[in-house]
C-alpha cells in the first residue's frame, strides 16, 4: 500500500473485491486528471485493517463496496463511524446493488453517497468527476435522502 506524499493530492481508498472493478475505477479516475493518491483494498478485513494504520495518511474519500468477502460495506461503514478520526472523512457506496433495503441501510448507517456501479467507463468517469468536485464540508452537514442517491 502507499500513502499520499503531498497535502494537495486527494487520498482515494476504493474497497472492491472484484479485480476488473478495481481496473475500471483505476482507469476512469485517471481520466478525471486531479492530482489523487489512489489506494486499494480487497475485502472488508483489508480495510478496516488499512485505516487502522493510516495514521496522518488516512484516506479523504472512500468508495466502498457492499458485497465483500470477510466484512461486508455496512459492517465497515458502521466501525468507520463509530471512528472519531474518520468522522470528516467522505464515505461513498459504491455497489452493483440497487435494493432499497441496502441504500436505506446504508443512509442510516452514515454513508455520503449511494453510486450503483454504472455498466460502461464513460458513465464511471463523469460519476468519479462528479463525486470529485462535491463540496464535501458542505455535503456532510447537510445530508438528506434527497442528495443521497447518484443516479448512473
């Protein structure tokens, strides 16, 4: 793993378990062309066990799968907001399910964002764009059902 060497760079951790998503999300975000440290994780364990050692290098957003091996999403996004130190930090659901249940569950739980896993590169590349250019101070105060869920 490596961490952010400057402070202008923005820290990016993407949690997915499936090796060609990951691809997906490495190349699209690319594309984007803002200066970011992009850092991946495969499972839940993985995770919790990359924040735990993060230190002053710890992520400023998270894309954060639902269905991963050892620990699912919701069980990383309730330990990270039970975390003081990742109180500010931006958590985005990034799935391929689209179940009300689980975007309720993960409203609830406090994730920013709700992205279902778009089917094409261009659609994930205007979504990270998106996703990238959000406020998040702003955001994070005032979230609500309404700006929840990203429509792909």
């Amino acid at each position: 793993m490596k961490y952010a060497t400057t402070h202008e760079d923005l820290r990016i951790l993407l949690a997915d378990d499936d090796e060609d998503d990951r691809f997906a999300f490495s190349e699209a975000i690319q594309a984007v062309k803002v200066r970011h440290v992009l850092d991946s994780v495969v499972d839940g364990s993985e995770l919790m066990t990359y924040l735990s050692d993060c230190k002053s290098g710890c992520p400023d957003l998270i894309f954060l799968d639902l269905n991963m091996p050892k620990k699912n999403g919701l069980e990383c996004l309730s330990e990270i907001r039970a975390n003081e130190k990742f109180k500010e930090t931006a958590v985005v659901i990034y799935s391929t399910s689209t179940a009300e249940s689980e975007i309720e569950a993960t409203f609830l739980a406090g994730a920013n964002i709700y992205i279902t896993k778009p089917n094409n590169i261009e659609k994930l590349k205007t979504i990270i764009a998106e996703v990238i250019s959000i406020n998040w101070q702003y955001h994070t105060s005032r979230l609500s059902r309404e700006n929840y869920l990203m429509v792909t």
